[in-house]
C-alpha cells in the first residue's frame, strides 16, 4: 500500500483547519495575471511571516499539472538526495499524489537521488507550499525533493537531471526552491546578505549563488535547491528572473535586531 505521509506542521506553521487555511491562503495569493513559470523560489516560514511573499509568488504563476518541489533538509534525518516515490502527502486541503511515473523516471536518470521518506517526515519546508498548489488546481501532482548537501557538483547533476526528465514530459513542470533567506542576523545585515544572494539568483547565475553563500556566509538554507532549480532552469531555456517580492521577519514581528529574510522570485 502506497504511503500517505501525514502533516507534520499543520496547526504550527499554518492553521489545521480546512476553512481557515483555505481562507488564508487566498487572502496571501496576489491578485493580476498569472503566467506559466519554469521555476520559482518561495519562503517556507509560517504563513504569518512568509505567507505573503509566496503568495505573491503564486498568484503570478499559473500552476500546472505537475510541480517538482525542492527543499533543504533541515531535521539532517534520511539520505541527502531524498525523493518519494509513490503515495501522496495529507494536508487540511486534502491528499495531494506524488507523480509517480516522473519520479520513477527521474530516480533512474539520476542514481544519486534515493528513495527515502525519513527525510521528508519530520521536514516542514515543502509542507507549507502543497496548500498554496492545492487552492490554486485541484489535480496537481508533485514530486518532492528534499536537499541534505551543499556540494556544487551534485546540485548541479540533480538540476541538470531534473531538466532532461522535464524535457521528456508534458505537459509542462514548474520547479519550486523551498528556501527562505539569511537567518538570524540583524535586519540591515541580512538585507544586504540577501541582496548579494538575490543579484546572483537575478542573473540565473546557479554556481554564483553557491559562491555567494559560501564566501558571504549568507545563512540560506535552501541555497541546495535554488541552485538546482536554476542548473535546471537554465537547460530549459530560461531567459530572465524576477524578484516579486522581497521581506524579512522584522516587517511582521518589528523586531530588526535578530530576522529571517524571505526572497520571492520566478524565473521563465
């Protein structure tokens, strides 16, 4: 019998009950136009803090059937390149369903990735995003990743993977980095951090964002995922990048002396 993994942040980082989060979440979604996207990233903070800046990420994107989510691993439980396979994810929305067939295709393309729920149990970061998907189109399905190494090479392999399966499917696949920005630091280092960061994401530079991080010790956790998103967004063709929104925790909570930064930005 296929999994059903269970929520693990439901009623922490956003509400538990279906009426509330479903209200929430459209209250969160930008209103205008939407358009097709190849990747974006998105904060995954609880909706009072980073609630806004990824709806205003998923309000410009128009969702499609099938979206690979990529996030860190921040519990350090499971394999490094960890991928569920089969069943689906519960949320207060309803069951979402992993793609099977895409992951099975993307298991065998790229060795490395294993297939592992430890890693995803316990792990909020691409939690938070399956209700924005959920209120946005009934039928999608996802394959979620989550990210445990900061080795260049081998985020470069998975995004470079993650473009070829892509390349082999329709219809069409969005890309989601799970990943909020610079941790912990006061709020006018982290936006200067985050803006170093956020210039190298801009100019769909993947390997200058993982130099950026490293030399600048810029605290991104999902550093891992944005750089495999861009490695795969840029095989696919991708032509620009937009910062839709940019806050950090201060702007919710007024507290500027110790803030988390959230960067919303899409890439087509």
């Amino acid at each position: 019998m296929a999994m059903l993994r269970e929520p693990a942040v439901a009623g922490r980082f956003y509400p538990a009950d279906p009426e509330t989060l479903r209200r929430d979440v459209i209250s969160y979604l930008s209103t205008g136009e939407s358009a097709p996207a190849l990747g974006c990233i998105v904060p995954h903070a609880g909706y009072i803090y980073s609630g806004e800046v990824a709806g205003a990420v998923f309000g410009r994107v128009s969702i499609p059937p099938r979206c690979v989510v990529l996030c860190p691993n921040h519990t350090g439980q499971g394999r490094p390149l960890a991928i569920m396979k089969d069943g689906g994810w519960k949320t207060p929305l309803g069951d979402l369903p992993i793609d099977t067939e895409f992951a099975g295709s993307l298991l065998q393309t790229f060795p490395a990735l294993v297939e592992d729920s430890a890693a995803h149990q316990d792990e909020h970061a691409i939690e938070v995003q399956l209700p924005f998907l959920q209120v946005l189109r009934g039928d999608v399905t996802f394959i979620p990743i989550a990210v445990g190494t900061g080795q260049l090479f081998l985020l470069e392999q998975l995004g470079e993977a993650l473009a070829a399966v892509i390349a082999r499917f329709t219809p069409p696949t969005l890309i989601i980095a799970s990943s909020d920005m610079n941790h912990y630091e006061d709020d006018a280092t982290t936006r200067v951090k985050d803006g170093k960061a956020i210039a190298t994401i801009l100019a769909l530079d993947a390997p200058g964002l993982h130099k950026t991080v490293m030399s600048e010790s810029i605290s991104m956790c999902g550093f891992g995922p944005s750089v495999a998103m861009l490695t795969a967004c840029g095989r696919l063709g991708a032509k620009r990048a937009e910062l839709v929104r940019y806050a950090t925790s201060g702007d919710v909570s007024g507290d500027r002396a110790m803030v988390v930064g959230y960067a919303g930005i899409i890439v087509e």
